[in-house]
C-alpha cells in the first residue's frame, strides 16, 4: 500500500468508490489523536497543536490528513492505526511531498 521510500502519505477524505468520507471534521479528530507523537515524545500541553507528523488539510477541496515517516521511525503502532484507519475505510491514499509555498527568487545575475 506504502512504497518504502515515500516520505508523506496523503489520506484523502474520498473513498475508492468516489464518496466524500464522514463525518467532515474526520481529518481533524484523526490528527487530533495524534498529537502526542511528536519530534521529542509528547510535553504539556502537545494534545493543544497537531504532530508535525500528522497534519490535517484541504487539497484541492479534499478533506486529507498528512502523514510523514517520520512518524513510522518513531513510533511504528501509531504509523499502522493511521495506514489502517485508511484502509478499514476504504479511503484513498497517496504518497507525494509536500512542497512549501513557492518563493521568487530574482534573476540570475549574467557575468
């Protein structure tokens, strides 16, 4: 289901049969049971923020949680429930990179 060598998984909010997933705040609560695993293990207060490791958000006006591996080294069980929450649900997964808003860089300079 996962390669390897991906290093994000997007669960979309859209089932392999084309249906948009429920309830709508799925991606949030998903993520929000996630929270604790984190960079540095769970703090005070990390159940407020989501894990870097798993971010709930809107893609193309889908509904995805983002999942890096980073949360498969640090913490394999927690990696499984969300691999098998997608699956028990039937809900599409893709694996891609999250790229960071373009920034513009000025010309080259000519020599």
């Amino acid at each position: 289901m996962v390669s390897p060598t991906s290093k994000e998984i997007f669960i979309q909010g859209v089932t392999h049969d084309g249906k948009t997933f429920r309830p709508s705040d799925w991606a949030e609560r998903l993520a929000g049971v996630m929270s604790s695993f984190r960079p540095g293990g769970a703090r005070p207060g990390s159940h407020l923020s989501y894990s870097p490791w798993c971010i709930p958000t809107t893609l193309n006006g889908i509904k995805c949680v983002v999942v890096h591996r980073d949360l498969r080294d640090h913490e394999p069980m927690a990696w499984d429930f969300v691999v098998n929450f997608a699956r028990d649900n039937n809900l599409q997964v893709a694996e891609a990179c999250l790229v960071p808003d373009a920034t513009v860089l000025p010309p080259p300079v000519k020599p």
